[in-house]
C-alpha cells in the first residue's frame, strides 16, 4: 500500500512537489501540486506515453500547440512525440496524477539549449 504522506518525494519548478506513488519497468504514476502561476517547461518524450487526470482544482495543458482546461476530474492524453506544457492559470493550487508509460525519467527533451533533462 502507498500514501502521498509515506510516497518519494521531490520538488520541481517554482514551488512544484511531486510525490512517486509507483515507480516501475513499465509505468509510473506520480502526484503532483503547482500552486498558482506555475508551469512546467516545454517538452516531449521520446517513449514515453502519459495521462493527465486532475484531482482538484483546474490546469491548463498545451498539447502540440492545442490549449485545454482540464477541471476536477478531468484528464486528457499525451502520446509519446508529442510536444506539451502543463499550466496552473488559475488562483488556486491544482493537484493532479501523472501517469506514464514507460516511465518518463531520463526520456524528456526540453525545447531549448539543453539536448534533455530528467524529470
């Protein structure tokens, strides 16, 4: 059994935590909170496949260029290639699963300088 209390935890962005519910071969699934204003970076994954599921609040995720808000239980897709950004637009904090399959660590690429950069 796993609890976000008893979960690896690790800290991304301006203020983002993550938390490993499940680190496998074959997937993973990791909860994560953006409070208000934040975003991840631009990126693809090169095998990696994922799925976005908000728990509470609302985010805004760009999907190859395309926006979308996802609200409280609410989830969308993301294929392996494909370039994407979470957002959290909103006042409040957002708390959603990602869940990826293979994991995603070690598979990002970042539209920038850098060739890529681990999760």
């Amino acid at each position: 059994m796993i609890s976000k209390e008893k979960a690896e935890h690790y800290t991304w962005g301006k203020g983002c935590d993550g938390w490993h519910l499940l680190k496998s071969g074959e997937f993973s699934v990791i909860y994560e909170r953006m409070p208000p204003g934040t975003s991840e970076i631009p990126h693809f994954h090169r095998n990696s496949r994922q799925f976005f599921f908000v728990l509470s609040g609302e985010a805004t995720i760009e999907i190859a260029g395309k926006r979308e808000t996802l609200s409280t239980h609410q989830g969308a897709e993301v294929p392996s290639g494909v370039p994407h950004q979470i957002f959290n637009e909103s006042k409040h904090d957002v708390e959603f699963l990602v869940i990826s399959k293979p994991p995603s660590h070690g598979d990002r690429v970042i539209f920038s300088s850098q060739a890529s950069q681990d999760e």
